[in-house]
C-alpha cells in the first residue's frame, strides 16, 4: 500500500467514478484502475463491485475511507509542518465556508490573512448548508470551516469551536422611501404592505423573513428563492426588499441599497471549526488572525 495508491482511491470515491478522478488528478484512466488493483491485492479484499462501467463500494471500500483519509490529512499536516519552518513562506488552507459568511467575516479575514502570509494559497470551498461544513471537515475536504447557528443552538460537539461574531438581521430596499423612517432598528409592524423576498424554509434569514410577515399587516412573499447570492441582485432589479444577514451589510452598502437594522429575537452565531488534534500552521495562523480582528 502506498500514498499515490490511497490518493487514487480517494479521488475514484470523492468524484464518482474511474474517469472523473483521472481529469480531476490529470492522469491516464488505466494508472487509476491500475492503483486501484494493487490497493486491493495489497489489502487481499475487493473494494468496489464492478458492473460494466460502475464501480459500488464494498463494505472493505467504506471501511477504508475514513483510515485513508486520516493518511492524507498527516501527509499534508507534515508537508505544512515544514513549510513553516521557513515561516509560511508557502502551502495551502482550504476552508468550506456557507454563502453569506463567505461574504463576511471570511472575505476580510482573508484579506488580513494574506497581508501577513502572502505566500499561503487559500481555498475557499462553498458549503449550502452547515451540514455541509461539518461534513467537510469531517471526511477531511477542508480543514477549517466557517459557518452559523442560531445563537441558541448548540455547536457540533465532535469539533473544536472558535466563536467568531455575533450577526443580526437586516432589511435593504433598492428606494430609500420604501422604508419608513423613524426608529432603527426597523420593527416589523413598521413594513405593514412590504413585498418581500425570501430564502428558503429552514434557514435563518427566512426565520426573520417569517417574523417581519407575521408582524407586519399586508406583507406577502413576492419571491421566495434557494440562492442567497440573488438576493441583493433581485431587490436592485426592483423585485422588493429583502431580508439577509449582517454578513451582506458591506455588499448591499455597496451596491447603493439603503440598509437598515431589523429588530427580530433572531441571530446567528459564526463559528469557526475544525477537527480534534493537531492542525496545520496555516490553519492556526488564520485562527489566530480571527481572534485578533474579533476579539475572541
């Protein structure tokens, strides 16, 4: 058994198929069918039933994953443990991170980050939901993720957590007038008849979506959308207004919306997590960037 043989392996898993893992790795299918073999004349066991052109994990395969992932993961914490010798001269993070977080914090910690390392490649990997980062982070696609929970529930126990920040809900309009003026933060009875746009049931910002419709006489959903990055882009087109997380203030500023506070029981707390044990210096590194802008 060997490293390449592991990789490979991984690769067949991770993509799909015999064919996906070669363009991804740039390699000839029949190296990764050949790996494949002696992995499993090496191990004495099949690791995927066959069929035509399919390949199923066995239940060898399946147990296999998470050891070689575990391989992996010391290989690539040895080669950061010696690229910081020179002092992070070099190597590389990747970070699963969900839509509006990868708005904010990430985009400006990355920002300091790379001030500091410039030499450290960051991959940002884009997570829909925080089932999603833990599961990055669990089978070891990603090392550090950044996500939130509604403040009232309770972390991944199985993670190291850093608390990050603490984000509220706002309210953007494309017309200043359309917001009523007075007090800040807007309550929802003040957006009596507003149309709004929402995201998906589940989510927090559809949760304060649901307040402000509750509260607010003759507010209805005009547009009800999966994508949090069309959010913003809708209510400059004029489709309503919207309520998004803090995390979008910067964005809609920017993008010449008017922005105002929401006043609902909602909020979100950001976290930054990662496996138990050791971590790479680049990864504590970007941690100890976070605590040095947040405070935590």
């Amino acid at each position: 058994m060997n490293l390449r043989q592991l990789r490979y392996f991984l690769a067949v898993v991770d993509k799909g198929g015999v064919h996906r893992a070669a363009e991804a790795l740039l390699v000839a299918q029949p190296s990764i069918s050949q790996a494949l073999r002696g992995l499993e004349q090496d191990l004495g066991t099949s690791l995927f039933h066959r069929t035509g052109r399919s390949l199923a994990l066995t239940a060898a395969g399946e147990a296999l994953i998470p050891a070689a992932r575990e391989v992996m993961h010391g290989v690539e914490l040895a080669r950061s443990m010696v690229d910081a010798v020179e002092g992070l001269r070099s190597g590389r993070l990747v970070i699963s991170s969900t839509p509006s977080q990868a708005a904010s914090p990430l985009a400006p910690l990355v920002g300091r980050f790379l001030q500091r390392y410039p030499g450290v490649q960051l991959v940002v990997k884009a997570a829909a939901h925080r089932d999603d980062v833990v599961s990055a982070l669990r089978v070891g696609e990603a090392e550090l993720g950044l996500m939130a929970r509604p403040v009232n529930a309770a972390p991944p126990t199985e993670l190291t957590v850093h608390p990050v920040e603490v984000q509220g809900y706002l309210c953007v309009a494309r017309d200043p007038q359309v917001l009523p003026t007075g007090s800040d933060p807007l309550r929802p009875e003040e957006l009596s008849g507003a149309r709004l746009i929402v995201g998906q049931p589940g989510t927090g910002v559809r949760r304060a979506a649901d307040l402000v419709l509750a509260g607010a006489e003759g507010s209805r959903v005009v547009v009800e959308i999966e994508s949090r990055e069309a959010l913003l882009p809708l209510v400059l087109a004029g489709a309503g207004i919207a309520v998004v997380a803090e995390g979008f203030r910067a964005a809609a500023e920017a993008s010449g919306l008017t922005v105002r506070d929401l006043d609902v029981p909602e909020a979100l707390a950001v976290d930054l997590l990662h496996r138990r044990g050791p971590i790479s210096p680049a990864a504590q590194a970007f941690l100890a960037v976070a605590a040095t802008t947040t405070g935590s």
